[in-house]
C-alpha cells in the first residue's frame, strides 16, 4: 500500500525528497605490518622503528656469550695489581739480600786481611828478635819518609855510611824503628813488606834521597 501511495504522488508530480549526502568514512591504517608493529610497541613498551630484527635477536645471544667468555679470560686489575706488588716484594727482597751478602764478605775480607797483618807482625817480630844493631853511643839523627811522615832513627858515623850505601836498612816493628843489616831487611820484607821503613838503592841518585846527609858520603877518591 506504502508503494501505491507513493506511485499515485509520483503521478501526481510530486519529486521525491533528496537523500543525504554520505561522508567518505576515513581510511584506517590496518595493513599487518601497522597492527603488529603497534602491538608489539604495546606489549613491549617499545617505540615503533625501535623493534628488533630477527637476525639481530639471533646475534643478541651469541654476544653475550662472547663477552662472558672474554670476561672469563681477563684477569681482573686487582689480581694484576697483586701480581706486580709481589714481583717488586720478590726484587726488593733479592737484592736486599745480596747486599747483606756483600757486607758480610766485605766484613769477612777486612777480618782476615786484619788477621794476616797480626800473624805478618807477629812473626816479624819473632824474626827481628835480639838482632836490631841500634846503638846507645848513636848520636847523628837519620831522617826518612815513613807513612807519609818523616821519622828518624839514631845512628853513628858508620853506621849512616852503611846505611846510605845500602849495606844496612831500617824496619818498624813494635813502634819502634830498628837498624838492621840488609840480609835480614830482605828476609823482613818478605814476611811483612809494610814493616820496611828505610832501603836505601845505592845505585838511585842523591836527589832521590833528600833526608841523606851529604857530609857522610864519601867521595871515592878520598884516601882515609
């Protein structure tokens, strides 16, 4: 009936009403790659383009067992630390050794070097004993270098002539300063050569000898 009517008003000119215009609904974007990547910016709290790709998810572990093993292989610094306070304990400690050691033998050599100067003058004395021709009746002063100092020894007028000429010689022994013949200033300086005060060459020049009192050597032409 609705029809008829509406046929019977369309006969009747009437138009009909116009219908309303229709909106174009807006487009949403639901391509799969769109949705996943919102969904998994979702689930993950990641922002979209930050999401990783499948053969970076597949290298993740493989670095991370690469830098386990080179942690694993690395010494840590404090072991290293360690390692070089010991080695400079251990050089410290050998060398502080060898010093000692050092001392101990340069103490040892002076000792014996000591010992063999007293057992030197010991029997150098035993060798001199009772045969020093010092004499009471000496009355002229012989001067000499000993040990940087000048000395001197007492002897008489033939006995300055044979020490001058080499005949006789003078050796310290118990601080004293005696006059002997030159056999037993050998003999003497083979036992303890420090001991030999006066060894006079008769073949070195006057000038050699500046202590050597001129007016008691004769000239070799001189008739006594």
């Amino acid at each position: 009936m609705n029809d008829t009517l509406r046929d019977q008003l369309l006969g009747l000119g009437f138009k009909p009403a116009p219908e309303p215009e229709r909106r174009p609904a807006k487009k949403r974007d639901a391509s799969p790659e769109r949705k996943g990547g919102n969904a998994g910016a979702d689930r993950g709290g990641e922002k979209p383009g930050n999401q990783s790709t499948p053969a970076r998810a597949a290298n993740a572990p493989g670095k991370r067992r690469g830098q386990a093993r080179t942690a694993q292989t690395r010494p840590p610094r404090g072991a290293a630390r360690s390692r070089e306070d010991i080695d400079l304990a251990k050089a410290y400690a050998i060398r502080a050794q060898r010093e000692k050691d050092e001392r101990i033998a340069a103490e040892k050599a002076k000792q014996d070097a000591a010992r063999e100067r007293r057992e030197a003058r010991a029997k150098l004395n035993q060798l001199v004993q009772g045969k020093a021709l010092n004499s009471a009746d000496a009355d002229i002063a012989r001067h000499f270098e000993y040990g940087g100092k000048i000395k001197r020894i007492h002897v008489t007028a033939e006995q300055l002539k044979a020490l001058n000429a080499g005949e006789l010689g003078v050796l310290q022994a118990d601080g004293r300063y005696l006059l002997v013949d030159a056999a037993l200033l050998a003999e003497a300086e083979q036992v303890f050569a420090p001991a030999v005060a006066l060894k006079v060459d008769p073949d070195a020049p006057a000038a050699d000898d500046p202590y050597a009192d001129p007016q008691y050597q004769v000239p070799d032409d001189l008739v006594w």
